[in-house]
C-alpha cells in the first residue's frame, strides 16, 4: 500500500528566502507525481506534473525533482513572496491506476 | 472560463437525508474523480470514472454512489448521510490517453469544492 509523506508538516520563512519542500512514498512503482497548492477555504491549482522517466520539472520560480529509487520528491520554491502562502500538496499515482495517493500537506507562511 | 466546476460550494443539510453533488468540467477530458478532504486536510480518493471503468476506493461506504450522465459531468449522491460525511468534497479530471499497457494519465484539474456539513 502507497503511503505518501510531506515534511515539514508546516514551514514559515521571511520573504525573499529559497526554500524545499520534501515529499517521500513508500513503494517505487510509481507512474507519475504531482504538486498542488491549495489556498484556505478553496481547491487545487496543479504546480507540476512530473513523469516517472522523469528527473524534474521547471515552471518559473517552482523547481520539483524526482528520485525514483529513494522514494522522493522535492518542491524547490525561490526567492519566496507572500503569495505563495497557501498548503502544498504532493500527490502520486501508482502504475497501472488512475488513482492519486496524496500527502497531508505542508502549510508554508511567506512573512513579508 | 475553462474549468472543473461544483454546485453547491456549502450544503448543510440533516442526518438521514439524502444528498447530492454536482460536478462539470469543460476541459474535454474523459475521466473525472471524487476526492473527500477531512477535517484533518487529508485528500482521499472516493472513485475514477470514465466512461468505461469505474474505480471504487473500497473504503466508501455504498452510501456513496457517482452518477455520471456524460462525459463532463460526474455527480455525486449520498444516501442516509452521517454525522462522519461532513467534509469537503472535491471533484477533478484529467485526459487518460493512449491504450492498456501504453496509457498516460496527464495533469489532474480540481474544482473548488463542496463543504457538506451533516448537523
């Protein structure tokens, strides 16, 4: 059984700071891994999608890396604004599903 | 504006009642899902559907049935609901392309979410 973890389970910096965000599963075998962010009170906007024949994936100041074999993703966010407060998900999906396994999240406060 | 939508955003309703969701995406996908997130924030995932297969997590009680009458719309109803059932409900969907044994199951689109409070 997939088990998906995030540490840390919340993170505050100042402004301007790089940051990672870890994510670790259990079981290897997997077909993809995505990240989300979610805002209080609202649904998921998708960050980045990375394959499992992937090593990582770039969208603007979001970096998100992918070790197969160790059982680890990790979310990358430079020069952190106030705006990217919110919760980040990381969800995988096993081969041969269609089915996510999430992590609980971890809850990031950008301080101005 | 294209996207995954949900109606109603609250529902509060009493225990025993009968309830339901409503999700629609015009995205053109063709597999959408049900997702509920607990009062801890934990996203579990209730069921995938396509118009071919539909996927049970095997922890949803048959309370829960998806109800899907075309391909953008996958609806959610839930019989004789429970104090347990109040959470947030999220719908979502992606685009599963190519063929068994070559399939790529893409991005998933999330809605903003149904907050179901059972009183």
């Amino acid at each position: 059984k997939q088990e998906v973890t995030q540490i840390p389970a919340a993170l505050s910096v100042p402004e301007g700071e790089n940051l990672v965000l870890n994510c670790s599963f259990t079981d290897s075998a997997i077909y993809n891994l995505q990240w989300f962010r979610q805002d209080p009170g609202k649904g998921l906007t998708s960050l980045l999608l990375i394959q499992s024949s992937q090593r990582e994936q770039t969208s603007g100041r979001l970096n998100a890396s992918l070790d197969k074999s160790s059982g680890r993703s990790t979310l990358y966010i430079a020069a952190s604004q106030p705006g990217d407060s919110a919760t980040y998900l990381c969800a995988v999906r096993r081969v041969y599903g269609q089915n996510f396994v999430f992590g609980p999240g971890t809850r990031l406060s950008v301080l101005p | 504006d294209t996207a995954v939508s949900q109606t109603p955003k609250y529902l509060v309703t009493q225990m025993g009642n009968d309830k339901s969701i409503k999700c629609e995406q015009n995205l053109g996908h063709d597999t959408m899902y049900w997702y509920k997130q607990d009062s801890k924030k934990f996203l579990k995932i209730m069921f995938s559907y396509n118009n071919k297969e539909l996927i049970i997590n095997e922890t949803v009680p048959n309370r829960f049935s998806p109800k899907s009458p075309d391909k953008a719309h996958l609806n959610l109803h839930i019989n004789s609901l429970e104090l347990g059932d109040s959470a947030v409900y999220f719908c979502a969907s992606s685009q599963v392309t190519g063929v068994s044994g070559g399939r790529v199951y893409n991005e998933q689109f999330f809605g903003p979410g149904t907050r179901l409070t059972v009183l």
